[in-house]
C-alpha cells in the first residue's frame, strides 16, 4: 500500500551539479547552477489525504508562503529548514 514517509529532508536554495556528473556527449565546461524557486509541502498522516501549502520565490530574495488564501513572507532560512 501507499505510505507516508515523515523523514526531513533538508535542501539549499542553490544546487549546483558539478560537470562530471553530467552525460560526456552534454557535459559543460562549468557547474551548472539552479536556483530554488518553490516548494510544495504536503501536511498529514496519511498520503491519501491532508492539506498542501507552498513556499514561493516572487523577486530575488523575496519568498511567500501561500496557505489556501492567506499568503505570508517568510525568510530563505524558513523554506530551507
């Protein structure tokens, strides 16, 4: 059946894949660098039910918590725990 894990993952808000990791016939000079820009959170026990929110990139350095129809700003270090 279906499970939900209730493991923490933690992240940045950058990732960069160094060129090595990359197919040779695509592989860059350079990293490749991506930028986080949203995140979806599923709250629940069960992974058949519960409630999404998400946390949402809007200017460089400005995140927003969006819950249903309230919408908040939060910091980096708060999407990123």
């Amino acid at each position: 059946g279906t499970q939900k894990l209730s493991k923490h993952v933690g992240y940045s808000t950058t990732l960069s894949i160094p060129p090595e990791l990359i197919a040779p016939g695509r592989r860059p000079s350079t990293a490749v660098d991506y930028q986080l820009f949203g995140v979806v959170y599923h709250h629940g026990k069960s992974a058949t039910g519960g409630h999404y929110t998400a946390d949402i990139l809007r200017d460089e350095n400005e995140w927003l918590h969006i819950d249903d129809t309230t919408i908040s700003s939060i910091s980096a270090d708060e999407v990123t725990m």
